[in-house]
C-alpha cells in the first residue's frame, strides 16, 4: 500500500520477533485526518521452513500519540 505523500515521511516498520516459523511485524503511520492519530498494523506471519511466508494475519488499531507511548511503556516497563 502506497501512502499519500503528506504522511510517507511518518511510516516506519519494524520486525518486533522472530522464530522459526513465526513473525510479529509492526508498522505505523499517521493518517492524514484527524490530525495526531496514528494507524498500527500488528502483522502476524507464519513461516515455512525455507524463512517464505505461507500464512499472514494483520490486526489494525488507531492510536493517538500519547496512547501509543502509554503502551510502549505498559509493554517496556
């Protein structure tokens, strides 16, 4: 999926585990309106044994910037 251009810059991604046959990826980015909220997509994918996905699950959450940080700090503390 392509992103307007005003929100691109926002995007970011990163793989949060990964074991044999399993991947949790996270990927973010603020939504052009309303202003301050962000997307979360939490992307479960299941591997076969040569590392190719064969199985993948994505659950998308809207969060505000300060919702994000209280679950960052839920989770890290």
């Amino acid at each position: 999926m392509e992103l307007h251009e005003s929100v691109a810059h926002t995007r970011k991604e990163m793989t949060i585990k990964e074991s044999s046959g399993f991947r949790l990826r996270l990927v973010k980015h603020e939504v052009i309106n309303p202003k301050g909220l962000f997307s979360i997509d939490l992307i479960n994918e299941g591997l076969k044994d040569d590392g190719t996905v064969n199985q993948t699950s994505t659950y998308n959450f809207f969060m505000t910037k300060e919702e994000l940080q209280a679950l960052a700090h839920g989770l890290t503390a």
